[in-house]
C-alpha cells in the first residue's frame, strides 16, 4: 500500500464512498475521508496526464468534481458551502485496497486513508449551481466503460462537500482541496492504459490520463 513519505503536507480531503449506488458491492454503508497530500496530489497540463501506479495496490480509477475553499465554510449550509468555494473542477482519484476482491471493512478504509492513493485535478471554473446535473463518460482505451452523474454523489457534490462539514471535528481550512467521491463504480486500471472522461451538463473539461 502507497503511504505518504515523512515530511507530506497535508492540502486537502477526499471523500469516499458517497455514491449510495456502489455501497453494497464493496460491504462499507457511509461516507468515510481521507488525507490528500502534496505529495499525491496533482494537476493536469491541458486536460492530460501521466500518473505511475507503482507502489498502489489494486489500483482503480474514480471521476469526481473537487472544490477548493477559499476559506473553512462557516457550517453546512448550501449558502456558506458556496461562499467558502474559491473554483470547481473534475478530479480523478486514484484509490487502492489491500483485498484483490476489494472487500473491505469500515476499520481497513480508515487504517489506509479512505484508499487514496493519487488525485489529479482538471482546470477550475467557478462554482456552478448546476453541478448536480453534471454526467460524465468514463473511457478506457477510447471505449466507453461507464456513466455517471453528480446526483450519485449524496444527491450533488455540494452536499457531499456539507456532509464532511458534519463529520469533522475540526474545520476545513483555506486553500484545501476536497474531492466529494466518485460519479461512477470504481474501475481496475493497469500500467499501459489510457483512461479518459468526457462531460455533459456543464463546461467540465475531460481529463486523459495514461498510467504507467
């Protein structure tokens, strides 16, 4: 399992397991989040990116909407989850699992930081209201593979952003980035593919990103 070497600085959150539809194929029934470090994080030059694999276990691939605080939302409110977001953009998270079948219990998501491995940012726009009529084609090879939409996150990536507002015992801080979960199933990638997404219902770029 991918941990962050000494000395990472923490630069935001990842929410996982906020798509009620993919509960019952991987046994974990609530929301659960995680650390993103600088160094697992990353963003993509012009919709494209390079990402290794090494190190990850039983990697796959999850397209998600992320935000970043221009400042801790003052609670989870629509109104003040939206005055605290600085931009929006598509995401990928990279997650991995110590079980090949991916079978994994409440206790294993937290001892291994909610599974994330890597997170890849697209390029920002401002906040949209429409974000939870947002739908994404998942691509693998240039084949279709999957389709999403924000509605499969807690009803809309803003209410996955609140939903962590609730859990944290302390507040979110300026400048995070919090990727809300992902839109379709979570999906096995291998070194020598090239994984893709394209977007409707919003002016989200797509991200290509090919893994080694």
């Amino acid at each position: 399992m991918f941990v962050a070497h000494a000395g990472a600085r923490p630069v935001g959150r990842k929410i996982g397991f906020t798509n009620r539809s993919i509960w019952p194929r991987y046994g974990v029934h609530q929301p659960i989040w995680g650390t993103v470090y600088d160094q697992t994080l990353s963003f993509a030059a012009e919709g494209r990116a390079r990402v290794s694999l090494q190190g990850i276990a039983h990697p796959r691939i999850e397209p998600e909407i992320c935000f970043k605080l221009r400042a801790a939302p003052r609670d989870a409110s629509a109104e003040n989850l939206i005055a605290a977001i600085e931009w929006m953009a598509h995401s990928v998270e990279i997650v991995q699992c110590p079980h090949a079948d991916w079978k994994v219990t409440l206790d294993e998501c937290q001892a291994h930081n909610a599974l994330h491995a890597r997170l890849v940012v697209g390029t920002a726009l401002p906040f949209d209201a429409r974000i939870a009529q947002v739908e994404v084609v998942l691509m693998k090879n240039g084949r279709e593979v999957d389709r999403g939409r924000g509605t499969n996150v807690l009803d809309s990536p803003l209410l996955a952003l609140g939903h962590l507002v609730s859990m944290l015992k302390e507040p979110l801080k300026a400048g995070e980035i919090i990727s809300t979960g992902t839109l379709t199933d979570a999906w096995p990638i291998a070194a020598g593919e090239t994984w893709s997404t394209r977007f409707s219902g919003l002016p989200l770029t797509g991200l290509e990103i090919q893994f080694t």
